[in-house]
C-alpha cells in the first residue's frame, strides 16, 4: 500500500479527535484514581464512563468499518478491539453501581486504568499509523464529523449486553442515548 498525503494540521482528523479523547480520559482516571482526595471523584467517575461509551460506540459505528475496508489485517484489529470494548464496558457498569466511599472503587478505577492502556497503545503504535497510510486524508476527516456526530447520540451509560455492532449502533443506539441522557439529566448525573 503507498502512503497517502496526511492534511494539513488545521484540518484535524478523526485519529487527532481519538488522540484527543485519549489524553483528555487519562487525565481524568488520574484525578480519581485516589477518590478521597477528589472531592467530586463521583462526578468524574460518571463523565469518564459516559466519555469512554460514547468514544466506544462512535468507533465501532465508523472508526471500525473503515479499518475493515482499508487495512489490510483490519477485521482482526476490529475483533481484538470490540473484545476490550466489551471488557471495558463491564467494569465500566462496576464502577457505575459503585459509591467512592467502597473500597472497591479505587480498585475498579486502577482495572479500568489498564484496559484502556492496553487498547490505546494498540491503537496509537499500531492502528493509527496505518490508518493514515492506508485511509485517504479527506475520508479521516469525514470519519471524525461523523465521529463526532455520532458522541451526541451515543448512550453514556454501559449496557454490556448490547451488541458491538455498527447496525445496532446505527438502528438501536440512538434511542437508547436518547434514553441514557434522560436518565442522567433526572438523577443530576455529570456526563460531560
């Protein structure tokens, strides 16, 4: 496969958006990785688990088809990754159902900590750069307006049952936000 030209900086694309929401959920795992010197570590709990659904569903309705298309080894990157998405949503629904005063909290935020490492560093060495070798750079950034249309009516709450499908996001994932976000604006729930 030959490289394709990369835009220029101001014309951000989809892996700059990833990247992005990376750094910006790290940061935040961090700030609640010792909850009782957080006073509002709840609050980010909440925003990160609505943050890393919402990035999730986004990738597996868009990010993932297009690495289907175009890598070569894609299909097997986008199994691997739908598998962490899976494991991350179901300590995500964990650390849900869980006060920052349970010992347990912490110790789901560390676990947490992990699951994302390992599935951005996969995506960072591996899978972005040959995105953008493979993808042409106006479709990575098509890819991240759809991306971020996609964060807006995405659910912000687990549902580990649902499957990782970009049809079920598609058909299914709106209501589903639509109910998620109704739910969170009754219970006064942060999710960004």
């Amino acid at each position: 496969m030959s490289a394709v030209p990369h835009l220029p900086s101001e014309e951000q694309d989809v892996i700059d958006l990833l990247m992005s929401e990376h750094r910006e959920v790290e940061s935040l795992l961090d700030q609640i990785a010792q909850p009782e010197q957080q006073p509002n570590a709840r609050d980010i709990a909440d925003q990160v688990i609505a943050m890393l659904i919402k990035h999730s569903v986004a990738e597996e309705m868009y990010v993932y088809p297009a690495m289907e298309q175009y890598l070569e080894d894609g299909k097997q990157d986008v199994e691997h990754d739908k598998a962490e998405h899976q494991e991350l949503e179901e300590l995500l629904k964990q650390l849900e159902g869980l006060d920052v005063s349970d010992p347990q909290f912490p110790r789901c935020v560390s676990r947490i900590q992990e699951v994302p490492a390992d599935h951005v560093s996969d995506e960072e060495s591996g899978q972005f750069p040959k995105m953008r070798a493979a993808i042409p750079a106006e479709t990575l950034v098509e890819l991240r307006g759809k991306v971020e249309m996609a964060e807006k009516i995405a659910p912000t709450r687990p549902h580990p049952q649902a499957p990782h499908s970009e049809l079920f996001h598609k058909l299914v994932g709106p209501g589903v936000g639509m109910v998620d976000r109704l739910r969170d604006a009754l219970s006064g729930r942060t999710t960004g």
